[in-house]
C-alpha cells in the first residue's frame, strides 16, 4: 500500500507526522514499512541519518527519492503487498509526473493548518487531486493546532475541506514533537496520535489489506 504525506503548502508538519505515522505501524501495528523522502528539505532523511548516528534501532529504513522515480518505487511496492510504503511528497504541485502519483497513491494524509495561506494551498491542493484522481482517499489532518488560540472560521474550514475527504482528530502543537525520531516517539505524543492512527488503520488500511489478501 503506497501512502503519500502530502500538500503543496510547506510548513504543514508532513515529515513529522510521516515520522510519528510510520514509528506507529511498526511499534503499534506490527508492520513492515518502508519510507521515500521526496520534500526537497530532506528532513526526514536527515532525521533518519541523526538516529542510525546514535545507534538506535532502525524500525524501518528511509531513502531519498525524486518525483520522477515514482514508477520504480511503485515497482517496489508491488512486489511485497504486506509492506506500508510511505512517501513524503514534496510541496510543490507543477510536476507532471505527480499525476501518475496521485493516480497511483491508495491514501493521501493531508495535514494543513487553520490558516489563510495554509487553508486556501490546501484546497487548492485537494482540488487538485480529485481531478487528477476522483475516488482517491484524502484523510485531511488539522496539525499544529494552538489550544489558546480561538478559530473563527474553523467550522467553514472543516465544512469546505471535508468535501474533499475525511477531517481526522485536530493535532496540538507541543515542543515534544522536537523530541520526534525515526526511533523513538515521547510518550506525550501517543494519546494524541494514536486514536488518530489506529482509526486509520481500522478504517482504511486494515480493510485494504484484507481485501487484497482475500482477491489473491
């Protein structure tokens, strides 16, 4: 299964909640993962670097990747249907070959936050997709979400984006997520991201698995 953490807006925490998401499968979840950075900042590239550096454990392994070399991971990721691969997609939207990406991609986790750049690059983004691809699976993830903050328009937003797929659990913003390797997720973090993840996979991956195991 091919599961893209994507947006066109940069800042969103895609490579963070790539990284808490992929920790969760293989800890939580008991999964085979494998992980593709394609953002141009290669911070969860270098994340992963940072851990092999300290010895940890690796829970799964992380390698860079462009756009351009989609098929060849795709190839990958059909030769083993019991691995998770994961892909952090860079934020950009004017690459033609991401048409075959979103054709091809089963889940897209799209974190956004509740501002106007973040919203509007949001909307656009999942505009976007559904042309290119209309029975693809957006879960659509407020991150970053400040609990002094008031939302005015939050209802609107959550109105406008669910047309496009499925509002999960808003995420807080903490300083533990600087604390966030390829090896180790604090502990603060998992009565937020579990609920989240474990809905995921009941819903949506779990599922898919079955199905494909019952159809082959």
């Amino acid at each position: 299964m091919i599961i893209l953490f994507a947006n066109q807006k940069g800042g969103v925490g895609k490579s963070t909640l790539a990284v808490l998401f992929s920790n969760f499968a293989v800890q939580k979840r008991k999964r085979k993962v494998k992980v593709f950075d394609m953002d141009f900042q290669q911070s969860l590239y270098n994340k992963y670097l940072n851990s092999d550096l300290l010895e940890n454990e690796k829970l799964y392994e992380v390698e860079l990747a462009n756009i351009p070399g989609f098929k060849s991971i795709q190839k990958k990721a059909n030769q083993d249907p019991s691995q998770l691969t994961v892909i952090d997609l860079a934020g950009k939207m004017d690459d033609d070959n991401l048409i075959q990406v979103f054709k091809e991609a089963e889940l897209i986790m799209c974190p956004f936050c509740y501002d106007e750049y973040s919203v509007t690059s949001t909307f656009e983004f999942c505009y976007v997709v559904k042309k290119v691809n209309p029975s693809s699976k957006i879960i659509l993830i407020p991150n970053r979400v400040k609990s002094s903050v008031k939302y005015e328009t939050l209802e609107s937003v959550n109105q406008a984006l669910g047309q496009f797929g499925e509002l999960s659990s808003p995420v807080s913003d903490r300083i533990d997520f600087q604390r966030l390797t390829t090896s180790y997720t604090p502990e603060t973090l998992v009565p937020i991201l579990d609920p989240i993840f474990n809905k995921l996979f009941d819903d949506h991956i779990e599922t898919e698995s079955t199905w494909e195991a019952e159809t082959t």
